[in-house]
C-alpha cells in the first residue's frame, strides 16, 4: 500500500445455520461492483461440528458451554481468514476490516424478550489477525424492533438489482430466505425466511444414511413425494405467518422432523421422505413469491443448495414462468455471496452508513450495526483518508 492510497479490501466471514464449513472471501470493493478476489471453504473440526449441531435449543446448553464455544469458535474464525489471506497472498495491511457474522446459536426474534446469539468472539479475531473486525451485527437491527434477520437484502439490492426486471434473489442455506428486488427504485426492497432450505435434508440423510449432504440431491431423486406427509409439512403455521419474519435452526429442527414423522404414524421409504422434505422447500418458496412477489420474472439462487439438482428442478417445475439461475449470471459464484454480503456490511459500518432494511426486518429505523474491534494494523498504520 502507498501512503495515503484508499484501502478497499474486506473480509467476509460467514457461517450459516447448516455447520458445513466457514466461507470466507476478500473482496474489493473500489470499484462499482464488488471483486472477490479469493475464497476459501474451512472446515469446522468434528468436535466443534458435533456439538454445535447437537444444540437444538438455548435450555440445552449451560453458561460455561456457550463461553467455551464463543471462544473456539472465535478461533476458527481467526483461522480462517489467516488461511485466506495465506491463499490469497494479500498484505494484511491492504486489508481495512473483517465482517463477521459468527454462528448463531440461538434465534428468537417473536415473543416479549426476543434475542439472537452468533458466538465466535470478534477479540480473539481482531488480535490473531491484527485487522479490524465488526461482528454482531444482528442485534442492533433487534434492538431497533427488528428481526435481526435477515440483513443480506440491502447488499442484494446494491448489487443485483435491475431496473428493467423484477428479480428476486434465494438464499438456500440450511435456512431458505428471498429478497424482493422490484424493479421500480420506489418500490420498497422486502425479503424474509421462507422456513427450510436445506437443513432438514442435511437432518435426514444424515439421520438415515450416515451422510453429511445428499449430493446433488440423487438420494433424493430416487424417492417419490408423499403428498398426505407434505400437506401435514405445509399445516405448520410459520408458513402462512405474513413477513417480516424470520426463523432458525431450533425451529425447523431435528425434533421438528421427529414429531412430523411420528405424528404420520405410517413408516415411509426413507427416501421418499427426503425427496418430500425437498418439495416442501421448493413449494414454500414459490408459494412466499406467489404470495409476495408475484410479478418476478427472474430469480437468482445462491447458497449451497444451489448444487442440489433436486431442489432446482423442483423450484423450475414450482415456477415454470420465471427465469432461474444462480448468482454466477450477477457475477458473484453462488457459495460465497453471504460471505461478501458481510465485508460489505462491515464497510458499511466503518462509514457509518446503515446496514439493515426496515421494511425487511420490521425495525423501526435504519441503524448503523455491529460493533467495531480495532486492530494492531489501525494503530501501526492508518490515517484519516483511507476508504
Ligand atoms: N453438491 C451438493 N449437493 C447437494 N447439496 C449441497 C451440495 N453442496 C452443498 N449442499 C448443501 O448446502 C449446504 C450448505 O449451504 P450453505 O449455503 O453453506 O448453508 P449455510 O449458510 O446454512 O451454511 C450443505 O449443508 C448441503 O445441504
Ligand atoms: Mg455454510
């Protein structure tokens, strides 16, 4: 870096709700569009994994178990934006922070004490990495009056918006959620959490064959959708709750599952099951954008499922008049948009622009969000003009 030139860099960590890995990305934002100019995947350690997956609700963890996951997983953060910038082969001093949204523990936006948890302190991050980090960037969108959730829809309208089509983007992670981008820049950008993406899938094949994922959704393929075991799926009223709103792995959970299962009372092939569970999040997601988005023409998916080719096949034959495709058309590969999403919320911050959208989470104004961790770079070697 020259004395005085802009740092753009960011890094954005990211790690969703189905535990799979911490996606990590830097970026370059000096330009219009952002620039991804590395990734890297890290992988959780089966430990950190296993237990992590094993809290299914806030009353199963004690105090000292959260302080000790806050803490490991700060540390794997840590690792993974060290390893990216090892592959990548920046300067950490071209870098000007780290957005990082942490895992979340527990979601519980409704109710009278409504909370949200991401652990993986955002010290141990700032000082194993020397960069600047924002973290916890959910809850002042909560403190506001807002969901918390989910907060990628500003950034998709940032970047993917069209002024000529009416696009929404999909987000299927372990939780499916959508963005509303109108075409029309007076029209308000909206987007909630449709229920499951690919959790309950991960759940069952995991459950029923040992597996971590069902590549490619073949296992499921093979199977047939019990439509009486879809229609008890599509009773839960989470589905028909009008947005904002959002929801979590604790909800759509491995109990969730079990009480369907039981309540069906028949004993299904086990891959009929998984390929009903891919429809219903097919179906969830198109009846949300029939429901709330009816005139979209084009719709763009990111998130991990967008190499499950059930769950694409099955939201074409949901939505035979819309174009789908995946984020890679809109320049950014489809498993690292959320990783982005967050750099770009954490420059945000650092001007002290807003970063949530009202008239998705429901808050009551726009705030700036997260809390800033300076790091040993900003003492040794900023100064005031930089981006
Ligand atoms: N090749 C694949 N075939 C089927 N499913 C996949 C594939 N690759 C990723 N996935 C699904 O995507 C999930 C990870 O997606 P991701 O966007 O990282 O979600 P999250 O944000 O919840 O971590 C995996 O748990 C798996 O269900
Ligand atoms: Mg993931």
């Amino acid at each position: 870096m020259q004395d005085g030139q802009l740092v753009s860099f960011y890094i954005g960590l990211m790690s969703g709700t189905s535990l799979d890995a911490v996606d990590s990305v830097l970026v370059d934002f000096a330009g219009k569009h952002p620039r991804l100019l590395a990734s890297h995947s890290h992988p959780f350690p089966e430990a950190l994994q296993k237990t992590l997956l094993s809290i299914q609700h806030p009353h199963e963890a004690t105090l000292q178990l959260v302080a000790e996951l806050d803490r490991q997983m700060g540390l794997l953060l840590a690792e993974a934006a060290l390893a990216l910038i090892a592959k990548s082969g920046a300067n950490i001093i071209d870098i000007r922070a780290i957005g990082s949204h942490g895992q979340t523990l527990c979601h519980h936006p409704d109710g009278p004490s409504p909370f949200t948890l991401q652990i993986g302190d955002p010290n141990l991050i700032a000082e194993k990495t020397a960069i600047t980090t924002v973290a916890d960037l959910r809850r002042r969108d909560m403190a506001a009056g807002g969901q918390g959730a989910p907060l990628v829809p500003l950034f998709h309208h940032a970047v993917f918006r069209s002024a000529s089509t009416n696009r929404c983007i999909l987000n299927l992670g372990g939780i499916a959620n959508i963005t509303v981008l109108p075409a029309n820049e007076a029209d308000p950008i909206r987007g909630f959490d449709t229920g499951p993406g690919n959790g309950l899938l991960d759940t069952w094949i995991k459950h029923s064959l040992g597996e971590a994922l069902d590549k490619n959704g073949a296992w499921g393929a093979s199977g047939i959708v019990d439509q009486r075991l879809l229609q008890q799926f599509e009773r839960d009223p989470y589905f028909s709750q009008p947005p904002p709103k959002s929801t979590g792995r604790e909800y759509f959970s491995t109990n969730w599952l079990g009480q369907h299962i039981q309540r069906f009372g028949e004993t299904l092939p086990a891959e009929n099951v998984q390929r009903t569970l891919a429809e219903l999040t097919t179906r969830t997601i198109a009846q949300a954008i029939s429901d709330h988005a009816q005139s979209t023409s084009e719709l763009y998916v990111c998130g991990g499922g967008s190499h499950n080719n059930l769950l694409m096949d099955g939201l074409a034959a949901n939505m035979p008049d819309c174009k789908i495709t995946t984020t890679a058309d809109l320049g950014i590969p489809a498993d690292w948009v959320e990783a982005v999403a967050f750099a770009w919320l954490a420059r945000r911050t650092l001007h002290g622009q807003a970063g949530n959208a009202p008239a998705v989470t429901g808050a009551s104004q726009e705030v700036i969000l997260g809390g800033i961790y300076p790091g040993a770079i900003d003492r040794e070697h900023r100064n005031s003009k930089e981006n």
